[in-house]
C-alpha cells in the first residue's frame, strides 16, 4: 500500500480503518459491511486506494478512487 491507503481489517473482534502511515485506527464498526462503507468513503476523499482485508487477514477487495487513478486497465 501506498501512502494514505486505507486499509479495512479486523482486530479484537471489530472491524477497523487505518489510513497507510497510522498506527492506531481512525474508526470502529461492528460489522464488515459498516467498516468497508466508512473506509470506502475516507479513500474516495482522500482519491486513495481502499484495501478490504478478509477475516484472516490476506487482502479479499483492491479499490482504486479515483478509478481513472486505477493502474489496471480491465473492466470491474
């Protein structure tokens, strides 16, 4: 990840988003789905990538914002 990505992962039993470069996270969510909504809109107004970390850790979901940012050049 780059500087200022932001990464939605889970920790202690919550959902997480930490922007690239924090240590501590900037927010907190019960479930997955609330987490990866917050993080998605925080990169969206930082024109960042957002990182969606499955339960065990290994990355599930890659968003590029603005998606003209996105280096990959394929539909989806």
């Amino acid at each position: 990840m780059s500087k200022g990505d932001v990464e939605t992962y889970q920790e202690d039993g919550q959902w997480k988003n930490r922007p690239e470069g924090n240590e501590r996270a900037s927010s907190t969510h019960d479930t997955k789905s609330e987490a990866a909504a917050a993080g998605r809109d925080t990169a969206v107004e930082r024109g960042t990538e957002h990182v969606i970390k499955k339960q065990d850790g290994t990355i599930g979901e890659k968003n590029t914002y603005p998606r003209s940012r996105d280096p990959r050049d394929i539909e989806g």
